[in-house]
C-alpha cells in the first residue's frame, strides 16, 4: 500500500504500523520546487506562498523518515522507488 500523506500522518501511521517504510520525495531546491508550481500555472500567488511555507516545514521532517528520494530527474527518481518497493 502506498499512501501520500503530510508527515504528521506519516508518522501516525508508523506508530501503528512500525514495519511501514517511510520515503519522503523531496524536491532538489526550494527554488525548484516554486519554478514547479509557478510553471504548472495552478496556483494563485496566495496558494503559492502557502505551499512553499508547507514546503519548508515539511522537509525539516526529512531526516526522520526511512528514505529520502530526491525528485532531481523524474525517471531516477521513480527508479529508486520501484526499487525500494521491490526489495
């Protein structure tokens, strides 16, 4: 099962379920991350800031997940993934 939750239901999730394996997709750069957003054109300059401070927030919890991906290049990062999910 895989699930995409924030951290705080990530770590619920753990608690209950200790075999869980937690792997945070992380973005190269915060700068990267709003080229992302702002190049998908889905987002008002409001929701922007919003998710960009969700952002920051969330990756201060990297650390304490099982596995960190950083999503530098799509098809390497899905790599490691499907690898991982296939150990």
């Amino acid at each position: 099962m895989i699930l995409e939750i924030d951290p705080q239901g990530a770590f619920q999730v753990k608690e209950k379920m200790p075999e869980a394996i937690l792997v945070f997709i992380a973005p190269p750069s915060l700068e990267v991350l709003e080229e992302r957003l702002r190049g998908r054109g889905t987002e008002d300059e409001t929701s922007m800031k919003r998710r960009l401070v969700n952002a920051v927030g969330e990756m201060e919890y990297a650390s304490s997940y099982d596995k960190v991906i950083v999503n530098d290049d799509l098809d390497t990062a899905a790599e490691e993934l499907f690898e991982l999910i296939s150990k």
